[in-house]
C-alpha cells in the first residue's frame, strides 16, 4: 500500500514537471497559429523557423554566449580554485562568499547591478569620448559573472581530493610545471571541470533575467526574443526552435553520458 | 594544497569578483540613496510607501513564503521516497532537475498559460468529466503554481542530500532504544535534515520573492508583484534613482534569508553536493 502511494506521488511529480514540456512540443507540431486551438499536424514550423532571420540570430546569439561565457567562467573557476585552495581558511571563507553572492543573490538584483555598473562605466569613459554599447559583450560580463560561482562549485571538491605529492613527484622527475599539471593534476579534476563547464552553459543558454538588464535595443538572445513576442503573440517557429534545441540538448547528454561511462568502466581497473 | 601565489592565478578572478560583483551592488546603493544631481536622499527608498507598490511587496511577500511553504510539504515526502529507492534515484534526480531546464524557462512558464486558460487542457479536462470551468488564470494563485513549479526542484535537492548523508546507523539505534517510527522521524531524521530544509527555503524563497517573469505570464497585467515594479522602473519609467531605492528594500528581505542560510550552513562548500 505505502508503495503504491508512493509510486503515485512520484507519477504526480512527474507530471507536474513534465507536463508544461509535452505542451509545447505539442504546440511545435499546431498547424493553427494561436496556442488556444489544435488545427492538425504540421511540420511548417520546423522549416519557417530557419528562414527568419530574426529567431536566427537570436539562436547564434543565444549558443555563442553560451560557448563563451562557460569557456570563460571555467577557466576563471579553474584559477580561483588553486588560488582559493592556497589560501589560509579565514581569507578563502571570505573570498568564497564574495564569489558566492551571485548565485545566492536574487537575479533581478544582480542583473540591475551590472547593468548599473555598465551605465557608470559608460559615463566615466564619456568624458574621453568613448562609450560602452549594449549588447553581445555586456552581456556575455553578465554571463560570466553569474557562471563563476557553478565552476568553482564543481572544480574545487575535485582538486582538494589530490594528493599533492604527486604532483611534487612529477616535478621532481623534471616535468616542468605546466607538463605536470597536463598529466598529473588536470586527469583527476577534468570531470569536475567538464560538469562545470556543462552547468555553465546550460545556466547560460537558458537564462533571461541577466540578459534583460545587460542587453540593449536591437540585440536579442532567444529568451529575450520570446519575452518581448509574448506581448503581440508568439511565433509557432519558437516552440519549434526549443522544441529542436530541447531533444538535441537531450540526445547529445545520453550519448556523452554513455561514452563517458564505457571509459570509465574501462579504465577503472588500470589506476591502481 | 599549498602552492606559491602568483598573480596571473589570483588576478583575474579577484579582480572580476571586485568589478562586477562586489562593486556593482554598491552602485545600487549609490544610485538608491542619491537624486538625479547626485545628492544624498532618502526619497528613493520612502518610494516603496506607495499603496500600489506596498501592496505589491506584501503580496509578493505572501506569495513566497505559500510557494515555499507548499514546496517544502511536497519535497520532503518526495526525499525520503527517492532515498529509499535507492537504486536509480540519482537518475531520477538528474532527470527531474536537469532536463526540463534544456527546454526554454520562459517557454514552460508560458506553457501553464496554455494549460490554465479560460479554454486551456485543465478546463476542457474538466468540461470532458462535466465539472464546472474553474476561473484559474490571471490569479495569484496562478503564479503560486508557476513559482511552485518552477522552484521545486532548488527544494528538493538540499533535502535529499541531507537525507542521503544521514548514518542509518544513528536511525537504527532510535529504533533499537524503542522509538516509534514517528519518534524516529521527529527526534533523529528531521533534525539531521533541518540544513537541507533551511537551504531549500532560501533557495526556493529568494527567487519566488523576487521574479517578474512568472507574474508577467501567469497574472496578466492584474497582478503586480514587486519583481514587476522595479523591473518596470528600470526598463520602461528609466528612473534608476527610484528603482534602486525599492531594490535596496527588497535586498534587506534577501539579505535576511542569506544570513538564515549563512548560520545553517557554515560549511559552504557543502552546497557543491547541492548540484
């Protein structure tokens, strides 16, 4: 009885969660234009939405911030964790708690704070004539920034596991300093580093509310375009596009994930 | 680990953390206490007295704490059943939290437009059993459901791991010393797991206190929250002096819950788990 009850709950769960995602692949496949009404199957959609320019760029903008951003904030996490790790516990406490706030922080504020900064930067910078635009690189400081946090989250459990002798020994057999940390150290925190970096693009590719406030007129990320088109009627072509990105997103984890564990069944036996 | 510091280590992080962390939110502190010439004032705050925007914070306020308070009495059955399924349960974690968030978040918000509509799935649902249509969006209990929604899952991975790292050893013993099931949950399992639960409030809590977007979609332009207010202010009044007063009042909310969460959670690092 308490199984079956708890097996309905999760069924419950399930569908809360699941539920709003099978509507809109649903609505991807709508021959009517307006959500409220079925018209049949059609797969107009999927081929609109690569003719129109707008949602194109939207995506490029979308996926290259994404790339960038996680790219840069794992690098950026990769630093902060040695340099965090080498520091004495009271200083690393406080410096973690620095790093920490976005994440912590409500979106809202931390999307007003940079695009305040951005504005102050810009009117510092006018006096020489320059100006900051918004748009592609203020955004992708946004992103970033909220980002750090995720990629020192993952790398540093990781590399506080590492005996450091290790790394010593390979020094000691004179293996210069970047040599040794290719072979010894980078090994034994790439899977750290690798779900930073896919958390940072994950958290990236679907943020809106950092975008809204760090982007200016004429720049749009896909959210930001499907934010602005929920007021005049959204495009079919949008839940196509999601729909498309939702399934590859999907498809290319379960295939990684099984690559990732066939090596890692492989060469568990071989490290000792 | 100790290594020699070097400042090509150091540096770039310490200096973005200072340019686009720390030094950013004291421009909302400037901005917030000062008029358009730069002078100190208090204007910008006593701004939130207004009836609209005080009946927004409050509503905001009840708003958070029914959603956080309905995702904590949902997630915890759900911990303690993930946990004792054991086998599979990290799949079933990963699947709940992760994959949903590869569809578009405003998409799926968006989507409950759909299902709650006057002629949406859950009424027609309701019309096919000759159940009378319910009246569902554009109410705050629509974006109850969409915050709800949304933030479950920030409550129920702190739960679950704190229920995860318990000793059963310690839970075994409460039994052996003659405790009731009840007992055992009451006196051992629930403290062990208050951290959990005081993560999962702040995280639930914060973002439901403060989003714009689930009100935008699901309360049509009837229900204001505070997240809409200011939000309102920086992108279509362009008052940034009167929009940072208002965030400096919602950040001693934010401020409030980080401090619960900092006293609970000394070791920060624990939170990594947490992803």
């Amino acid at each position: 009885m308490k199984k079956v009850l708890s097996r309905i709950y999760l069924v419950f769960i399930f569908i809360l969660l699941y539920a709003p995602i099978a509507v809109l692949i649903v609505l991807s496949f709508n021959k009517s234009k307006t959500r409220a009404k079925w018209g049949g199957w059609t797969l107009e959609w999927y081929v609109k939405m690569f003719q129109d320019q707008a949602i194109m760029s939207a995506l490029y903008n979308t996926l290259l911030i994404a790339l960038l951003s996680a790219l840069i904030a794992t690098i950026l996490g990769l630093l902060a964790s040695f340099s965090l790790l080498s520091m004495k516990h009271r200083t690393r406490g406080f410096v973690l708690s620095l790093l920490d706030i976005p994440m912590l922080n409500a979106e809202i504020v931390t999307g007003i704070s940079l695009m305040l900064i951005f504005i102050a930067i810009g009117q510092f910078l006018s006096h020489w004539g320059y100006t900051i635009e918004f748009g592609m690189m203020t955004v992708l400081i946004g992103h970033i920034t909220f980002n750090i946090p995720y990629t020192v989250l993952s790398i540093m459990p990781k590399l506080r596991q590492i005996n450091i002798s290790t790394y010593e020994a390979a020094l000691d057999l004179g293996a210069s300093r970047w040599l040794a940390f290719r072979k010894v150290i980078l090994p034994d925190i790439m899977s750290g580093v690798l779900s930073g970096f896919m958390l940072a693009f994950t958290l990236s590719l679907d943020d809106f509310v950092i975008t809204h406030f760090t982007k200016g007129p004429g720049f749009d990320t896909l959210s930001t375009k499907i934010y602005t088109e929920v007021r005049k009627g959204i495009k079919p072509e949008m839940y196509a596009l999601s729909t498309l990105l939702f399934a590859s997103i999907l498809l290319l984890i379960l295939i990684f994930g099984r690559a990732r564990r066939k090596t890692a069944a492989s060469s568990q036996p071989a490290v000792y | 680990m100790k290594t020699k510091r070097r400042f090509w280590m150091d540096g770039p992080y310490l200096i973005w953390t200072a340019a686009f962390i720390v030094i950013p939110l004291f421009t909302i502190v400037y901005y917030g206490l000062t008029d358009k010439t730069g002078a100190f004032t208090w204007s910008n705050i006593a701004q939130m007295g207004t009836p609209e925007r005080l009946k927004a914070l409050v509503l905001s306020l009840l708003l958070s704490l029914l959603a956080t308070f309905i995702c904590l009495i949902m997630a915890y059955p759900l911990a303690l059943i993930l946990t004792k399924m054991k086998i599979g349960a990290t799949g079933f974690i990963v699947s709940i939290f992760i994959i949903p968030m590869w569809m578009n978040s405003l998409l799926r918000i968006l989507a409950w437009q759909t299902l709650l509509e006057r002629n949406g799935v859950i009424n027609q649902i309701l019309g096919f059993l000759h159940l009378p249509k319910q009246y569902l969006i554009n109410t705050p209990y629509a974006i109850a459901l969409g915050m709800i929604y949304d933030f479950l899952p920030f409550m129920l991975l702190p739960i679950y791991n704190s229920l995860e790292k318990i000793d059963s050893n310690v839970v075994n013993a409460a039994y052996d010393l003659g405790a009731n099931k009840l007992q055992a949950f009451w006196k051992v399992i629930f403290p062990l797991t208050l951290p959990g639960v005081i993560s999962g409030i702040t995280m639930v809590f914060v973002p439901a206190l403060t989003t714009f977007v689930i009100s935008d979609f699901l309360g049509g332009s009837k229900v204001l929250l505070i997240g809409n207010v200011i939000e309102q202010q920086f992108t279509q009044v362009g008052d940034w002096n009167v929009g940072s007063g208002l965030s400096l009042v919602l950040m001693i909310f934010i401020l409030i819950s980080m401090a619960v969460m900092q006293h609970y959670d000394k070791d920060a690092d624990d939170r990594v788990t947490a992803l």
